[in-house]
C-alpha cells in the first residue's frame, strides 16, 4: 500500500507526530482526492497511535502549513458527515458508500451528499469605528462580529440585514462580499461581509449576546485570532482606513 498523507482524529482531536506534522502511514480510511491529485485519508481511531500526540483542530492552525490545515479540515467534515449519517432519512436503511463523497441507500435508491450549513458574518464600520459583540457562546474573552445561519428562502444580503436587526436593531446599507472560507466545526460555510451603517440606536438581542459597541480601531478589545473570518474583516477594514488616510491630501 502506498504511504499517503493521513489525517487521524481520536476524540475530536488531529492526530500529528512529534513534530507537529501530519504523518504519513499506511492504513484505511476514508478516502478523498485533492484537485492537485494529492490521495489523502481520514479515518478515527479508538487509541491514540504510538508516535502521535492529539491536538484540537483550531489549534492546529498555528503548527501546519496552511493546505495541511485545510486537509484536516475537510478530513474532519468528512468523518463527521460519515458518523452522522448513516441511515437513509427517506426509509431508515443503513446506507452505503458510493463514491468518495456520496452514500446510496439500496431500498430507495436515494444518493446522499454531506450538506454545508452557510452562515453569513459581517462588519459594520461607521467612520473609524467597528461594531464589536460578544457571543454569549463564546468561551474565551474575546469581541467579535454579528453572524449567524442563513435561513430558507433568502438571499445572503438578506440574512446580513436580519442578523443585524435581530442582534442590534440596526440599519446597514452598503453591504459588499469579502470573502469566505470553510469552517468544519462542525460543517459550515463563512460567508463575510462589509455594511455600512446606516441607523438605528444600539439595542442588544440578550438572549445571543453578552456584551457589544462600536470601538475605535485604534483601541480595540479582545478579538479573535487570525484563523476566522472575523479577524480577517478587522484586519482588512483597519488596512484599508489607513491607506485611505494616508491618502489624503
């Protein structure tokens, strides 16, 4: 069998070497093919593998190379879909691999695919400040963006104008695309977004949130590492006010 790079997860958490890489070693597991051609398998494991210490995924963003993190990431997503979907929805048989990601179930015939849940998260800039809230699900001290699940039957604008309004009672225009990037924690898609404000006074929705403002990007508070979307729309926003002051006559 040929060595293939191996994501391995025991409880949750990746599984690297020593030296905090992803090792390559010979086994089964789920499958699945990069578009570099790169042949990569996940698979969990009830014990640790001797040679391996566990590692939680977030913080593997801070010891692998970038691509590498995003295998395990996609590794992860993977298993998670594999665990959780294992009978038909439609007649309850149990289902069977049919390509490296799809599951078929014999009795009805139904091809299944692992499902994204999108969620949308957006900056509101008013001048040189930013509206920053905290979660009340978030377990370390830190502010970050609105955000929240896109809904059935809208649109990704729309759900960033409902987010807004449901957790701040605000009023944006100018809502642009950043960016987005894969979140499997445990199967989502971030969808970023800039808005403008627009009006309304600050209200808080309690029952998601602990704590918000607007902050000044020049004294901010706790916000996320550099791994999410938040802190790439922080980072952007406060890159892009600089220049534009700089290049002011």
């Amino acid at each position: 069998m040929v060595n293939v790079q191996c994501y391995i997860f025991h409880n949750g958490q990746l599984l690297l070497t020593a030296d905090n890489k992803v090792p390559e070693l010979q086994g089964e597991g789920m499958t699945f093919a990069l578009d570099d051609g790169t042949e990569c398998r996940a698979w969990d494991v009830d014990e640790v593998t001797e040679g391996l210490h566990p590692v939680d995924l977030r913080s593997s963003y801070d010891m692998l190379p970038l691509t590498d993190y995003l295998r395990a990431g996609k590794a992860a997503e993977l298993l998670h879909w594999h665990k959780h979907h294992r009978y038909c929805g439609r007649c309850g048989t149990l289902l069977e691999p049919r390509t490296e990601l799809s599951k078929w179930c014999p009795t009805c015939e139904t091809e299944l695919w692992p499902q994204l849940s999108p969620a949308i998260i957006v900056l509101i800039h008013r001048g040189e400040d930013i509206l920053l809230v905290r979660s009340r699900s978030f377990k370390r001290d830190y502010y970050g963006l609105v955000a929240g699940f896109v809904e059935f039957g809208e649109s990704l604008e729309e759900c960033v104008k409902r987010e807004i309004k449901e957790e701040t009672q605000l009023e944006v225009d100018n809502i642009r695309y950043f960016g987005s990037q894969p979140w499997p924690y445990p199967q989502g898609l971030m969808i970023g977004f800039m808005a403008r404000y627009k009006a309304g006074e600050l209200r808080l929705q309690d029952e998601e949130l602990a704590a918000g403002g607007w902050f000044s990007i020049h004294h901010l508070p706790n916000i996320p590492k550099p791994l999410s979307m938040a802190r790439k729309l922080i980072d952007n926003y406060i890159q892009n006010h600089k220049l534009i002051n700089l290049n002011r006559p």
